[in-house]
C-alpha cells in the first residue's frame, strides 16, 4: 500500500506539476510568469522520466564500495542521463528568454503581454 | 520513506501553485525555486543522484539567479 | 566517400571555431560559413551512390547499431539532407553581400541550425531527435532577433510555443522508453505492435505536438507568420526551405515508422487539410509580402502532409517532390522578396510597384518562383501539382482533390496580384541600394527550369525514397541487422 | 480577463484528460504487453546491457576495483551513458547551451550598450570577505566533482555549473572583478574544439565518431574509463564558461 501511494504520488505530482505550468502559461500575462510556469513544466517533466525509470529497492547506478558488483539491482540509468540533458537544455532556453524578456521591456516598460503588440492573443 | 516524498510532493505543488498565484514576481520565483529545490531532494530519493546535483546546482541556484537578475533589471529597477 | 557524421560535426567545430575566426579577420565567418555548406553538398554527394543502393548506418561512439545512438541514411534522409544544405549553401552565398552586426555570432547560429536540421532528418534515435530538434529551434530564436524591431515579440513567442512543444515531446519520449524500454527507432517500431493501443494514441499526439511545431501544422503554427516577417531575410529562407523540411522528414519518419496505422494518417490527413485551407486564406488577405510569403509557406506545409498522408507510394511521391519543390522556390521567393524590400523600403506589397524594372534581378526571381508555385508548364511545380492532383484522384479521394485545387485557384490570385504590382503598375520611388543576387538567381532558376523540363533527373532518389519511408519492416531490418 | 483564465483552464483539463489515461492503462487478460506501464523492468531496457556493460562485448561481472578494460569503464552508470554511450546527445546537448549564450549576447546587444554593473556598491565587508573565502573553495569544490565525475555522483555540467556560480557570486559582491570577454570565449571556444576533436579522433583512429580510444583501466580508479573523463573535462570548462558567460550579460545588460 505504501509503495502504490509513493509510486502514484511521483506520477500524479509531475504530471500535476506539468499541468499547473501549462496553465501558467496559457493564464498569465506577465511574461516572467510565463517563463517560471515553463520552468514548471520542465521540473515537471524532468520527474516524471526519472520516475519512469524508478525501480522498487534498487541503487543509484554507481559501481562503488557499497555496490561493488553489478549483480545488485540499479535504477535505470537512461532516463536520469536524459533527464541531465534536459535540464541543462531548459536552463539554456529560460536564459534566452530572459534576455528578450529584457529586451522587449526596453522597448515597452512593460511585463504585461495585453499592452504588447505582437504578443496579444 | 514513501511518507516523506509524498510530503514533499504536496509541498512542490503548493509551492508551484504559489509561484501562479503570487503577486509580486520575486515571490513567484522564490516559490519556483522551491519547486526545483523539492524536485532536486526527490531526484534523490528516486536514486538520481547525479540528476539531484544538476537540479540543485543548476535548476535551483542558477536559474533562480538568472530570474532575480533579470526581474532586477526589468520592473524592480524601475520602481526603486 | 567522405564519412557522413562530417555533416554535424563539421559545422559544430567551425561553430566552437567561430568566434577565433573573427579575431584573426573579421569577413573570415561568413566565408567559412559559405565553405562549410559547400563542404557538405560535397559529402552528401560522396555517398549518393552508396545510399542509394542500400541505406547507410552510422554507429556514434562505436556502439553497435540499435543499442546506442546511430544515423540512419537512406534515400529520403539523403534528399532532405540535400535540401537543408543546399538551401544553406544558397542563402550562403546571399550572405556573403550582407552585413550583420555580430557576424561571427550570425553565422555561427547559421550553421547550427542548417547542423540540427540535418541532424533531424538523419538521427535514427528519438531523444537524439529531441536535441536536434532543441539546436534548431534555439538557433532560430536567436537567429531572428537580428533584424532588431518588432523581431523580439516575435522570437518570445516561438521561444514559448517551442518551449511547451519540447515539454511534450518530451513526455511521449518518456511514455515510449518506458513502454518499450528502448529509444531506437527501429526498435521501438519492431515492437510498437506489443505496445497497449490506447497509450500508443497518446504517444502520436504527443510526437504530433512536439514535431508539428517545427512542421508548421495547425493549430500550432501561429509563430510562423511572426517569424518570418520579422526575421531576416536569410532566416526566413532558410526556416522555410530547410527547417521546416526538417520537420515534415521527421513526422514523416516517426508516423509512417511508428504508427503505421490507417487512423493515424487520418488524423493527419484532417490537419494537413485545415493548415491548407486557413494557410491560403489568409495569405490571400495580407498586404505585408513577407507575411503573404509566410502563410503561403503554411499553407504548402500543409498541402504536403495532405498528400504524404494519403499514404499510396504515388501520392508520397508527389508530396516528396512538392517538398523539394517547395524549398528551392520559397528560398528564392524570400531572397527576392528580400532585395525588393530593402529597395523599396518598405514590407507592403503596394508599395512595390513598380520595381520590375528598377530591380530587373530580383523582381526576375520573384516571378519565376511565383510562377513555379502557380504551377506554370516546364516548371518544376507543374509536375509536382501534376503528380499531386492524380495521386489523390487514384486515392479516390475526390473531396481532397477538390479543396487542393481550390486552394491552387487562391494561391494563383495572390501571387498574380504582386506580380502584377512589380510590372503593371509604377510608383515614383526612390530605390535603394540592396543586395546583389545574381548567382543565387541563377543557380535557383536553372534548377527550377530543370526540374521543370527533366524531372527524370531526381526520379530516381524519389522512387526510392518514397519506397524507403513506406516500407517500414524494411528500415528496422536494416537497423536491426540480424538481431 | 476571467475569459482567459478558463480558456486556459479548459485547454489544460483537455490535456490532463488525454494524457492521465496512460496511467489507467491496465493490461487486459491474456494480452501481451512488453512492460506494464510505469513498472521498470531493467531486464527488458537497453539500460541493462550499460549496466552490463555489454553492448560490443559479452556479458562480464563487473567488479569494483577488479574488472579491467571493459567496453566503457566508467564505475557510474549515468556517467558513461551521458559521456560514452549517448555522448552524441551531450555535444549536442552543450551545443544548446553555446547557442544559447551566443544569442542572449545578440539579443542584448553589448557591444553598442554601455556596460553597467549590478547595484552592488553598498555590498558590505562581510559578504565581500565571506565572498573571497568561498570563492576559492566553490572552484575548487566544481573541480573535485568534475574530475571524480566516473567515479561519483557529478560531472561535467555540476562542476561546470558550480564553477559558475562561483563566478556569479564574486561578480555581484565585487564590483572591481571583471572576467575579460576574449578569455570566456577563449575558454568556451577551446573546451568546443577539444569535445569534437576528441570525437573527430576517435572517427580518424577508430572509425566512429566519438569513440573510445583509451585503455579503460580498471572500474573505479581515477585515472580509468578512457575518454570519459576527457569529455567530462571538457564539458566542465564549455559548461562553466557558458553559464558564466550568461550571468555575465545579463548582469552586465
């Protein structure tokens, strides 16, 4: 019983997670909110594939002087490496974002998308 | 065990909420980088440890000072 | 026979590269530029009779074929590789009478994105494709914000839809990795049959989110008109010649590989059909020749996933040459839009009027290419509407044909209606001075007009590639070996 | 205004609906399915042949401190798939983040803007000195999980990330402290170079890019895992400078 609601609660959460940042970013007008609700989902995401790769009672993928053999059960390592990726690629986008966040406040003096032409919708 | 995570996830969620609800950005994003931070303790917990480190020191510490820096240089700098 | 990983990692390290380049000189990044597409045409021509006489796999790191990342290059992959670097190649040379204000940091997000584009269509891993997909868009956020102005909205937006796009993706990644616990393409599609039907609907919607973004497919292709009217010229060609080819070769590869059920196509078919029609409306509409040229771009999108989707290997096959097709005149299209532009001073198509004369060249390229859309006899799009018309009529499907014709009828009206403006009217204006085009024209037309009248010259790699992308037990034998 | 909020919110609920179902998926009696879903099982993933290691070579025991020369003799699993087995996606990977930076230089337009620095002169002595301690021991602290990276938790990208932050610290509390443009971009330029050389030399020498070609050594020693900690290296520095490089702009725009 424990181990479903550990299990259901990773699931649920990260796909919860996805969700709230997706609502984020179809809600809000502000458009640094709109890039902490991307964040959101990345985290998100970024869960959930760990999460996929749980497995119940096994280790960390590392050969070392407490798992010295592989004969021991590891989680999978695929998707944390996907995962390492992807996070530094979400990291990569939410800067650039910033940036032309900047930018256009330049431009406007304004966060809010409403007051924005060409960003209306 | 599955006690704590699970704890942990409602916090992250809350915290996730918060980061919408929030007002004022720089709450929004103190509450983001909670978010990342719960996710880097979980990582953990799911025997990701390399994936914790990145999540901590990149998802967490970086990216909310790249937030910071920007909303500094965009609405707060204005008003003050 | 040059190895084909070349194709990426050459430009990567002339990428890494560029910023040193510039210190010894500073006109050296758009020369290495112009020399690294060059160098690829070359590659890829290396190996043209190779592929085609078997399709090419390409172990990274030395690990065998279906167990880590590898390549896989066959026909089809080879005609979009060829298209993505050729476009490059030509917009290369457009770029050399150019002059950007961080130019090392121009051309070395030019190359990435000509790189991840190529990558795209050669990857035969999905989270590869992920990444490859992630170099493009990003080189393409920051590409636009070259031509300043309005370009930063317009970069947000697609930073934002891309964003939650990548999100997407990746979840069907993750969805797929754990029901097959493989990331190979072949593999997953040797055992997509054992995977529970219901998840594998969710799966496609999640790629068709994911990819349909680059693919320019409705509803998610709001971003383009954006893009392409505020990017630079050079950017807009080459989003729309070679990205956006990119992304119709991996929908194509991932639906007729992975999903190669009749319900799928279905679905697509409804898409491609609704991206068509609202594409050519609404270009009719516009005044702005960029934004006109953008939603025309949508449009064709949509038309080629329309046929490809009708699944018979004639109607591939038309889709495939309206592909080619597509990107050699919308790259000629948006060079000459953009040299009229600048001499005109201004994005309106009223404003045009006139400059048939003044900017004989690029006024010359704009015509011919509208032409070739229109579907003008010993043009290449005549024979690609040709093929188009009665691959879908053997398909029975009546109803398609009927909507695709219409759309052709709008199409000719607005592009007759600037052509008409560039000779039939004139307006006392002021031309600047703009940009040299010549060989560009050139080159585009002479392909234009050979195609036109020798469509035997790429008859063969269609046949193949057509062949290739619908026998899909073909590529996982080929990636699994005797596995 | 409320109109948005439930577009939004049927949109989401679209979604969530759609994609929760994949949760509910339960195989039927009879019905063949490789994996339930959600439920890892190793036996049935690629993953376990890198557990294994044993995608060119036959099934060996790996023991730790004992095995020698194995197809990949990296003691953390994640690391030898991040930096032998998919190392492809992790050039692409730190290719993003290069042209990340690149563009947020374009899109902030330095060069024509002048330089500002963060308000940062009232920072007190304390932070100032606390500062100039931590700073040698973050560089150092990045490092140590940079080089152990095959061996430990980390890597390429925490001690490149961590080697950021250090430098992130010392920008925002000390207002003197300036990183030179020219030695970032030499410092990027060179660790991008040396991660596609190091693949080009493998595809000259081996036949593939990116291949292995170093002893592997014995599993989990320092000075084992062939290339791996060559690219971790690599990694760290084009990680460290790109991050570095970002904070810089956006501190500086």
């Amino acid at each position: 019983m424990l181990n479903f609601l550990e299990e259901w609660s990773f699931f649920g959460g990260s796909i919860l997670l996805i969700f709230i940042g997706l609502y984020g970013v179809l809600s809000r007008k502000n458009m640094i909110k709109i890039l902490i609700s991307l964040g959101l989902m990345d985290t998100g995401v970024n869960l959930l594939l760990v999460a996929l790769g749980y497995v119940e009672a096994a280790n960390a993928p590392i050969i070392n002087s407490v798992n010295p053999s592989n004969a021991a059960a590891f989680v999978d390592p695929i998707p944390q490496a996907l995962v390492l990726t992807s996070i530094v690629i979400g990291t990569a986008v939410l800067a650039l974002g910033l940036a032309l966040v900047m930018k256009i406040y330049d431009k406007y003096s304004t966060l809010n998308i409403s007051e924005i032409r060409g960003l209306k919708w | 065990m599955p006690l704590i995570s699970s704890f942990l996830i409602l916090i992250m969620l809350a915290a996730a909420a918060a980061a919408l609800a929030f007002d004022d950005l720089l709450s929004s994003i103190i509450a983001a980088g909670l978010v990342s931070l719960t996710a880097a303790v979980l990582f953990y917990f799911l025997k990701a440890p390399d994936v914790a480190m990145t999540e901590a020191a990149i998802g967490a510490g970086l990216t909310t000072a790249i937030f910071v820096l920007a909303l500094f240089k965009t609405e707060r700098g204005k008003s003050e | 026979m040059v190895n084909l990983t070349l194709i990426i990692a050459l430009p990567l390290l002339m990428a890494f590269t560029m910023p040193i380049f510039k210190m010894l000189n500073s006109k050296l990044p758009k020369f290495i530029a112009l020399l690294t597409t060059a160098f690829n045409l070359i590659v890829l021509s290396s190996n043209f009779t190779e592929i085609m006489a078997a399709p090419l796999i390409l172990e990274l790191g030395g690990w065998q074929a279906p167990f880590a990342i590898n390549l896989y290059v066959g026909p089809l992959a080879l005609v979009a590789a060829f298209l993505i670097n050729g476009s490059a190649f030509i917009l290369s040379i457009y770029n050399l009478s150019q002059d950007y204000q961080f130019d090392d940091k121009f051309y070395l997000l030019f190359l990435m994105i000509t790189a991840g584009a190529s990558g795209m269509v050669m990857t035969g891993d999905l989270f590869n494709l992920f990444v490859f997909i992630e170099i493009t868009s990003i080189a393409a956020y920051s590409l636009t914000t070259f031509a300043g102005g309005s370009s930063y909205e317009a970069s947000f937006k697609y930073l934002i839809i891309g964003g939650v796009g990548s999100v997407f993706l990746l979840l069907g990644i993750g969805f797929t990795y754990s029901a097959v616990g493989s990331l190979n393409l072949a593999e997953i599609a040797a055992s997509a049959g054992l995977i529970n039907p219901l998840l594998l609907q969710i799966t496609a919607l999640l790629f068709l989110i994911g990819i349909g973004i680059e693919a320019e497919l409705f509803p998610l292709n709001f971003w383009v008109p954006d893009i392409y009217t505020e990017a630079p010229t050079a950017v807009s060609g080459i989003m729309s010649g070679a990205v956006s080819a990119a992304g119709i070769y991996a929908l194509a590869r991932i639906f007729f590989t992975l999903f190669p059920a009749q319900q799928f196509f279905n679905y697509l078919l409804v898409i491609g059909v609704i991206t068509l029609i609202m594409g050519e409306l609404i270009a009719y509409q516009q005044e702005n020749i960029k934004r006109m040229l953008a939603y025309s771009s949508l449009a064709q999108m949509g038309l080629i996933v329309t046929v490809i989707s009708l699944g018979t290997e004639a109607a591939v096959k038309a889709g495939l040459f309206q592909l080619i097709n597509h990107s050699i005149l919308k790259v000629l299209l948006f060079i000459s839009a953009g040299v009229l532009i600048s001499a005109a001073g201004s994005k309106k198509i009223k404003d045009l009027a006139g400059l048939g004369t003044k900017k004989p060249t690029a006024a010359f390229g704009f015509t011919i290419a509208a032409m070739g859309i229109l579907g003008v006899p010993f043009l290449n799009g005549f024979i690609s509407k040709f093929m188009i018309i009665s691959s879908s009529l053997n398909a029975d499907q009546f109803l398609i044909t009927f909507l695709i014709l219409a759309a052709a009828l709008i199409e000719i009206a607005y592009y007759l209606k600037v052509v008409q403006k560039l000779y039939f009217e004139d307006l006392e204006i002021e031309v600047k001075n703009t940009a040299v085009i010549t060989v560009p024209v050139i080159l585009l037309t002479l392909l234009i007009i050979g195609l036109g009248v020798y469509p035997q010259l790429i008859a063969e790699p269609l046949e193949k590639a057509a062949a290739e992308i619908l026998n899909n037990s073909r590529y996982i034998m080929t990636v699994l070996g005797g596995i | 205004m409320k109109f948005r909020n439930l577009i939004a919110l049927v949109i989401t609920a679209a979604f969530a609906l759609i994609i929760l179902q994949a949760f509910t998926i339960t195989p039927a009696a009879g019905e063949i399915t490789l994996n339930e879903f959600g439920k890892a099982d190793i036996n049935n993933r690629t993953a376990q042949l890198y557990l294994n290691k044993s995608v060119n070579t036959d099934n060996k025991k790996v023991i730790y401190q004992e095995s020698k020369n194995l197809e990949s003799g990296s003691a953390n699993i994640v690391t030898s798939v991040v930096a032998n087995y998919r190392s492809f996606d992790t050039l692409g990977e730190i290719t993003v983040l290069f042209l990340a930076a690149a563009g947020i230089g374009v899109v902030l337009n330095l060069e024509n803007s002048k330089k500002k620095k963060f308000a940062a002169d009232d920072s007190s002595l304390i932070l100032n000195t606390g500062i100039k301690l931590l700073f040698p021991l973050l560089l150092l602290a990045g490092t140590y999980i940079f080089v152990y990276g095959h061996l430990s938790p980390g890597g390429g990208f925490q001690g490149g990330a961590v080697i950021a932050t250090a430098f992130l610290l010392k920008m925002l509390s000390d207002n003197k402290f300036e990183i030179k443009e020219i030695s970032i971009t030499l410092v990027e330029s060179t660790a991008g170079i040396s991660f596609v050389g190091l693949g080009l030399y493998g595809l000259v020498t081996r036949g593939s890019f990116l291949e292995n070609f170093m002893a592997t050594g014995t599993v989990g020693q320092l000075f084992s895992a062939g290339i791996i900690p060559l690219i971790y290296i690599a990694i760290a520095f084009k990680v460290g400078a790109e991050l570095t490089n970002i904070v810089k702009n956006l501190i500086e725009a």
